[in-house]
C-alpha cells in the first residue's frame, strides 16, 4: 500500500513541476511560423537575400597578378548610398510552403570623376533613387518541434534592381569558366533558383583562380554594362565591352576569381545609362540583377 501511496506523489509531483515549467512565463507569445522564418532569413540568408553588391567603393587592387579588376577609364564612378536601406520582408504562408518577398528603396548619389577636354580633373555627384525585389521559396521539411520549426530555403530569385523611369533592360547573360557554362535567361534571370540542402546545391559553382567570360544581351536606351563580384567587405568591378557588330551585345573574357573569395559569392549583371555615365546635365538611369554563386574549394 506504502509503495501505490510512494507513486502517486511523485506523480502528483511530476504533474506539478510541468505546469509550473509551462506557465513559468505565461505572457511569452508562442513562435509563429513567420518568426521562425524570419529568424532563419536574419541567423541564416540575410547577405544572401538582401545584399546590394554593385553600391559602394570598388577595391581593384591587391588580388591575382596585382592588375587592376577593370581598365583605367577616362571616367571613374561608384554609387553611394546617403542612408540606411530599410528592408521589408512579406511572407506568405500556404500549409508547408512560404513565399518571401524582400523590397527595399535605395536611395544615395553616383560620384563621377572624369577628366574634362582640358584635361583637367572634374567631379559631379547625380541622386539616384533604385528600387529592390527578391522573392525566396521556403518549404518545411522537417517537425515543427525541430530548429526554425522546420523550415527550408528552397529556392531563391536573383534581385532584381532598377531606377523606376529608364528604359534599360538585360534580357539575358552568359556566364562562362574553363570547364562549365552557364546561360541565365530572361526567364532564369525572374525565376526561381532551386537549392538542395544548407549547402545550397544548384547555385552556379565556379573554382577558385577559374576566369570567367562573361556576355550580356541587353535592348533598350544605350548602356554601358559591368560585372560586379562581392563578398564581405570586398567590391570588385569590371567592365563589358561593346560588340560594335551586334549593338545591345557586351562582353569581358577576362573576368579572374580568387582563392581569398569565401564559399558564397554575389554577382551582379548591371547596366547603366550611357548618357548617366558620360553626360553630366542627364539623369541616373540602371537595371541590375543580383544572383548568389559557390565557390568550389
């Protein structure tokens, strides 16, 4: 009888210390699916999804060969963002699967520098005002107990970037390396890249010290196009030259990555107005896209 009396009270005990473990803290709000994904979006994919490679300062110097990334130009340029870009982060969640929607409005000034007929060295500044979307596909493969409540990056869009007005517009590139080739679309360039696992299989994966050819179609208002590479606090960028036989066709073959670039490195397809770049008195016009690549250590 002592022993039935024995196991009653440690499970009336047992039975108490749960309650009070759950109510501990009865005002915490549970987390939602939303929170869990945007606490994955911030531990995980935040440089992923929301950087911004082509503003800034571009460093040429100090890499491969000591060459600078691009050629010495009449005019030198980079943007600059005049304040923090606030971004916003939608999701929409439909069962086990959510759609990410990040958006964002930079605003900031083009610094040109350029030598003058005189020769003389000049400089002007031009606002811009550029907007941002990406979307991402999270789906959850996992129990809702396990970490961010099972949630997956899926997939994930390039971002697309432009100044609301122009009339400039990348229809296709062409990424090329010493023993792969990779053709973005149009299609590709608005759609979703699928991912598989953390690793994030099925991005473009390129090697170290590799140089790449890269061509750009584009239509539209007369451009000059670039290629920007960015990964922590490095910005590098090239110039394509013009087809003078395909109007609209530009293309670098000499493109170097380097063995200092982390595993995950962004890629920005860029346009600009030629008219921003070479007429002082004229407006900022540009379209971007920015994509995710690995590098294959």
């Amino acid at each position: 009888m002592k022993k039935y009396i024995l196991l009653f009270l440690i499970l009336i005990i047992s039975i108490s210390l749960t309650t009070c473990t759950k109510n501990d803290n009865p005002n915490e709000p549970e987390v939602t699916d939303e929170d869990a994904i945007r606490n994955l979006i911030g531990s995980e994919y935040m440089n992923l999804l929301g950087n911004t490679t082509h503003y800034g300062i571009e460093d040429t110097l100090h890499h491969k060969g000591g060459k600078p990334f691009s050629p010495i130009l009449t005019y030198f340029w980079y943007r600059w963002p005049t304040g923090a870009f606030t971004k916003d982060f939608q999701i929409d969640i439909d069962n086990d699967t959510a759609i990410m929607v990040l958006t964002f409005t930079g605003v900031g000034d083009l610094h040109l520098f350029y030598l003058d007929d005189s020769f003389h060295f000049q400089d002007t500044t031009k606002p811009f005002t550029d907007d941002f979307t990406r979307r991402a596909l999270f789906v959850r493969e996992d129990e809702v107990t396990s970490l961010f409540r099972g949630w997956k990056l899926k997939a994930l869009e390039p971002a697309y970037i432009y100044t609301p007005g122009g009339n400039l517009h990348i229809d296709s590139a062409v990424v090329t390396s010493s023993d792969s080739s990779y053709h973005f679309s149009y299609a590709m360039l608005n759609g979703f890249i699928y991912v598989q696992g953390d690793s994030l299989n099925g991005l473009m994966t390129l090697k170290p010290h590799d140089t790449l050819a890269v061509t750009m179609y584009t239509h539209g208002d007369s451009a000059d196009a670039y290629v920007h590479i960015s990964w922590e606090d490095h910005h590098r960028r090239a110039r394509l030259l013009p087809d003078t036989l395909n109007p609209g066709v530009f293309t670098n073959p000499a493109i170097p990555l380097l063995d200092t670039m982390p595993e995950y490195v962004n890629l920005c397809f860029d346009i600009i107005e030629y008219s921003t770049i070479y007429t002082t008195e004229e407006p900022y016009y540009s379209q971007a896209y920015i994509l995710p690549f690995r590098i294959d250590h």
